[in-house]
C-alpha cells in the first residue's frame, strides 16, 4: 500500500502529490547565521529510526507546506499540521 498523507486542507492523498523537504531539526527551519550550522541542519540529516518531524509540500493539491511526524519504520504518520 502506498504511503498515504493526511493533508489538513485535502484530506487524505498519496505521497505522490506531495514533495518531501526532509527531516525538521529541533528549533524549526529558520535560516541560521553562521554557515557551517546552516550547512550541518541542511546536509548532515540525523535519520533516525523511528518518529521523526519533517515538511511536506503539497504540489497537486493546495500548494501548503505540512509538518507531521512519521515513524521511519512504520511510516505510520502522526500529528499533522
């Protein structure tokens, strides 16, 4: 079955209509000032095994960015917003 995201303006569509940013680092997705933490949080992802915050972007349908949780493992997806 393929991985299905429950978007909060579409319901729910498959992974497909959406384009994924990778993982969201603790503190959000600012832009940091020095460059080689910029480059650590954009390049150095931690993928970790299990529940893990990232951003999604909703192409084919509402044009929205999405931040859920979903586990690595699993792909079962919590907490979207």
């Amino acid at each position: 079955m393929a991985l299905m995201i429950p978007c909060p303006h579409c319901g729910r569509r498959p992974y497909g209509e959406f384009w994924a940013s990778g993982e969201l680092p603790e503190g959000g997705h600012g832009v940091e000032a020095d460059v080689e933490a910029d480059y650590r949080r954009v390049w150095l992802r931690r993928n970790v095994a299990g529940d893990q915050r990232e951003r999604w972007f909703h192409h084919a349908g509402c044009r929205r960015w999405l931040t859920l949780t979903r586990n690595t493992i699993t792909n079962a997806i919590h907490d979207v917003v």
